[in-house]
C-alpha cells in the first residue's frame, strides 16, 4: 500500500524523534558525493542485518526475509538515483521486528508503482516490488524543505 503518512500505523512518532521504543536501533549513511551508491546502500544493510541478528540467517524463512530488505534498499535507492538528483542518506533502523528503510533524495517526483503493471515489459518495476514485499511504504516531505523521503517497513519472519 502506498501511503503519504510520514509514518506507519500505530507508530507514535516520525522516525528520529525523541522518545523512540526502547531497543529501537539506527544506522544511518550519507550518500551525497559517493560513487556506486547501490551496492554501498546493500552492503551497509547488510552489515546492520548482521549487527542485529537477522544475518546469517538459521532458516530459508530469515533468509528470504533479510534477502527482501535487501532488494527494497537496492530498489530504493536506484529510484532515487534514477529520478531524482540521487539519494543524499539511506537509514536503517530495527524495533520490534520491523525493519525500516529510508532514502531521502531532493527529487521532486511521487514515487508510484506504474500501473497497470506489465512483468514482461522491462524497466518501471522497482516501486512495485516495494509494494508487494513491504508491510507498507510512503512519501515524507519536510514543509519548506527541498526534496523528500521515502520509507518502507519490512516484516521479520515468524
């Protein structure tokens, strides 16, 4: 589901802001002036995947679901890089079992899974997967502020 809440259901507060549920865990990289931006997001969640136990994964089930989060970090952040100036920060944070991912870019556009969507036609099927792999996903965008944010929620497996 597409969604313009800066964040998800039953969330108390925008992501970073004080008061975050404890365990709440963050890891946040700036991308602004890097090369190779796709596999520097992938490998840097990787690593945060590992940090908090979700790598190496024991069963198939933890193993498809850290593979998800990595696939919606690639997707994430090559939409930005493919149609906004580039992504300016990716961050990652785990609390409660969910996985959030958010790329903040100064693109102007509103990211939207293309519809109808073709599987056969190449190109336009990044927001789709977000969509259909995410518990949820949406658009922040600061009053004032240029550009915007992207996020979107991972589940862990049961």
């Amino acid at each position: 589901m597409s969604t313009t809440r800066p964040y998800s259901p039953g969330s108390p507060e925008p992501s970073g802001a004080s008061g975050a549920p404890t365990g709440r865990q963050v890891r946040t990289l700036s991308l602004v002036g890097q090369s190779g931006v796709v596999p520097l997001a992938r490998d840097f969640a990787r690593q945060a995947l590992y940090e908090w136990g979700w790598l190496p994964a024991a069963t198939a089930d933890q193993r498809a679901a850290a593979e998800d989060v990595l696939l919606v970090v690639s997707e994430l952040v090559t939409n930005a890089c493919l149609h906004a100036e580039g992504p300016d920060a990716m961050e990652i944070s785990c609390d409660n079992k969910v996985i959030r991912v958010e790329v903040s870019d100064r693109g102007t556009g509103q990211p939207a899974p293309r519809t109808p969507h073709r599987a056969g036609r190449p190109g336009g099927h990044g927001m789709f997967i977000v969509q259909r792999l995410c518990l949820d996903w949406g658009v922040v965008r600061t009053p004032g502020v240029a550009g915007k944010t992207v996020w979107a929620e991972l589940g862990a497996p049961a």
